[in-house]
C-alpha cells in the first residue's frame, strides 16, 4: 500500500468497518437466515457477520464497484479504502468515490 502513496501529495484512508452489514440478502435467501426464539421469528434482511463467506462477497461488491478507479487512485484492501492523488485533483477524486 506504501508503494502507492509514494510521491503523492494527498492521501486519504476511509474504513468500510462492518461494510457487510449494508449488503442486502436476496428475497429468496432470506428465509434461510431466519431464527425462531420463544416470542417471535426473525429474519435478516442484510448479510449477517457470522455468514461464511460474508466478508468475500462485502469484498467483490466493492471491487466490482471501484474498479474504475484502481490503480488509478485508489486501491481497496479488505474492507479499507485507500486514495492519494495531488492537491488540485483531491475534490473530484472524493467526489467520484463518495
């Protein structure tokens, strides 16, 4: 990752802590994940920690996401989002990621 921000200007790091959470279950899906306690049924709606292979799926949903802009100036690692650029560019790079 050090290699990338070299010789850059700006550099900024953004975290996509629990990033998984906001990846919807399909419809069809969401009864598979659903949990009965003694008062009621519930099911998820969005992708839950403990689901293997959760986290590869956050990740592929992000890469397919910014691949635009990898290499380019920026670069995703797991669930952390990394940019750098020059002062003049730093507005339009966030504004095409945010």
């Amino acid at each position: 990752m050090l290699g990338y921000v070299v010789g850059h200007e700006m550099y900024y790091f953004m975290d996509g802590y629990s990033g998984h959470n906001q990846v919807k279950l399909a419809e069809e899906d969401k009864e598979k994940k659903t949990f009965i306690l003694k008062w009621d049924a519930y099911a998820y709606n969005v992708i839950p920690f403990g689901l293997c292979k959760a986290f590869t799926t956050f990740l592929k949903m992000v890469t397919k996401t910014f691949h635009k802009h990898s290499n380019e100036f920026m670069k995703v690692f797991f669930d952390d989002f990394s940019m750098y650029g020059d002062k003049k560019n730093h507005f339009d790079q966030l504004q095409k990621c945010l």
